[in-house]
C-alpha cells in the first residue's frame, strides 16, 4: 500500500477542515496543527484506517511549533513514504482596515501565524526530510489581497505577498539543489496557489466590518449576495487535485482559477 505523510495548519474549520476530511485515506499519516480539534476528524480518520495526529498549537509561536514538528518528522523512516506533504493554510486577519488600528500585538501575531509560521514550517520540513525518498511537496494557500493592493487589508495581504516570494525563492534553492547533486528527482517542489473565494468565517468577518476601514466591503457584499463564493468542500477538492498533479511546481506561484 502507498503510504503518504501529511502535515496541514489550520485544519479546524473552514478550507482546512475541508481539506483534512478529503486527505484522510487509508496508509496515510496526517498531522494537522490548529488552535482548536477538528470536531468529528478523529472519528472520521478511524473509519478510513488513517493515522491522524491533532496538536493543539498556536502557530504564533512558531518557533518552538516548527521544532516540535521538525522532531516529530524525524522519528519516521527514510524510506517508509512515497509522498510527504506540507500545506501551510492556516493564516490570521489582525483587525479589518488601516494598520494602525491594531495593536503592536495583534499585527505580530499576524504576520507570526501568516507567514513566519510557513517559512520556519518549510524550513523544518525541508531539513527533516531532506533524505526522503518521498516525493516532496509543499503547498502555501496565498490569496489575491496578496498579489492585488487593497485598502483594509495591509498585514494580511503582506503575509500573502510574502508567501508567494518565499516560495518562489524556495523553488530555485531547490532546483540549484538538485542540479548540483545531479538528481532532479531530489528537488522538494513548491507552490503558493491562491484559492479564489471561499464562503468561510474569514469572508464573514469581512462583510461584518465597518466600511469606514474597509471601502472595498460593498464589493464582499456583492460576491455573497451573487452567490459568487464557492463552498470549502469545492475548493478543498479542486486544491487538493491541483496538488496531485504531475506538473506540481512548474510555476511557484499560481491560483486556482486560471488552471
């Protein structure tokens, strides 16, 4: 039987959780780190006879949360995995509108859980694994407030930007890696995907902010009342097929809605 390791952040409610329930299959072992327990995962990974480990973890803490991973990565077999999988999804909204709004606290806890956390995960998981004879991956779930400015959202549109950077760069320290050993086979691949709209609490939180911080609300407004937002279950499904894919990682930085 195949077996496939997968580490996913964020996996409590919302695209997370979507995507936790679609992963648990049979021969796979899945770490999933929130700051709550997904209600019904455990039950559900029982009834498909895969491995599930839930870590309640704040990932602004990411230091000692990347080593415990590391650790954690580091007690399994080389050769036991056909695939090992990241997904960095989890991310955080400091209050809606102008940056000074917030407190010192709350835009570092921020940036901490949206982009320091997917650096020092990546990194962690690239050291531990760098022996694997598992196919590698990561996947960033990123957003279009990162590649497009928009008033209201400066710290988590950052995050964002600097998640597609970082795995831009991250593919080219890997492909210089594996030229330089001559095993392309050994490169990790990586992609920052945007995931489109999703109807999730996140989109809530911002259709219920005042719009003196937020112009672009009325646009939210509209996606909803449309019925433009696709559900976490579909965008779960078309991720976590774009992820399966046997071009994963010919482009660093790409969204769901152009492939």
């Amino acid at each position: 039987m195949s077996q496939s390791l997968v580490i996913l952040t964020g996996a409590s409610r919302g695209l997370g959780a979507a995507m936790a329930e679609q992963l648990l299959n049979a021969g796979t072992v899945m770490l999933c780190l929130s700051r709550g327990r997904h209600p019904t995962l455990a039950t559900r990974a029982a009834a498909s006879q895969a491995q599930l480990e839930e870590w309640p973890r704040d990932l602004a803490d990411s230091i000692t949360v990347a080593d415990e991973v590391e650790a954690w990565l580091r007690q399994f077999d080389a050769h036991r995995f056909d695939k090992a999988v990241l997904i960095n999804n989890a991310g955080a909204i400091a209050t809606v509108g102008p940056s000074d709004g917030s407190t010192s606290v709350e835009l570092a806890s921020a940036l901490r859980v949206g982009l320091e956390s997917t650096i020092l995960l990546t990194a962690a998981f690239l050291r531990a694994t760098g022996g694997w004879r598992a196919d590698r991956r990561v996947l960033n779930i990123s957003s279009g407030l990162g590649r497009r400015a928009m008033a209201g959202s400066a710290i988590y549109g950052t995050a964002k930007a600097g998640m597609d950077h970082y795995s831009r760069v991250v593919a080219l320290d890997e492909a210089h890696r594996a030229k330089t050993a001559g095993d392309k086979s050994r490169a990790a691949r990586i992609v920052s995907l945007a995931p489109g709209v999703i109807d999730t609490d996140m989109q809530a939180q911002l259709r219920a902010v005042a719009s003196a911080g937020f112009p672009d609300k009325a646009h939210f407004e509209q996606l909803h009342a449309q019925g433009q937002l696709v559900s976490a279950e579909e965008t779960a499904r078309r991720v976590l097929a774009y992820l399966a894919r046997d071009d994963f990682g010919s482009n660093a930085v790409a969204d769901i809605r152009l492939v």
